[in-house]
C-alpha cells in the first residue's frame, strides 16, 4: 500500500464529526410510526435506544480522541436507524440521504 492510499484511510477527525452530524441530523428527523400499544412500538423504542445509546458512545469516544471507537459506535448508530427505517418502525419521509430505504 502506498503511503498515499494509507492517508486516504485514515479516521480523521473531519470523517468522524460528518458521521456524527448526519447520524445526529437522522435521529432528528425520524418519527416512530408505531401505535403506543403495540409490539412494534416496543421494537421501535428498542431501536431508538439502541441507536442514541450507540450514538452517545460515539460521541464519548470522539470527546476523547479515540476516533477508532467513535467510527464503530456511529456506524453501529446508525446501522439500527437504517433497519428501523427499512421495515416501517421510523418514519424517514422517503429520505434517501439519511437512510437506506428498501426502495
């Protein structure tokens, strides 16, 4: 590998706060489309909490300088955010940008 493509790779400091801001900018917008009562409210909250709870450490680990930590935990972030959105439990509005939809 060239030293040129080693720097291309790297987690820098910028990649981890645009990961963030659009992860933060995704829990934002989604809307939980579930009934209060229902199983899949329950799914949904889960979801949720696992995203901001991911999120938080993303945040923790960037706060700290340990942006390896941070990449994980945002991208685990915002991993639950996208398969909420996919199988209905989040309303994302058709947002193609902030989500991977199934369509």
């Amino acid at each position: 590998m060239t030293g040129e493509n080693k720097v291309k790779d790297r987690i820098t400091q910028e990649k981890i706060e645009r990961y963030l801001s659009i992860t933060k900018e995704a829990l934002e917008k989604l809307k939980i489309t579930a009934p209060e009562r229902s199983f899949n409210r329950k799914m949904a909250d889960d979801f949720l909490n696992m995203a901001t709870s991911y999120y938080s450490d993303a945040a923790h680990f960037y706060e700290t300088g340990d942006y390896i930590n941070a990449f994980a935990s945002v991208n685990y972030a915002h991993g639950w955010l996208d398969c909420g959105a996919r199988i209905g439990l989040f309303d994302v509005g058709e947002d193609d940008r902030l989500f991977t939809l199934y369509e």
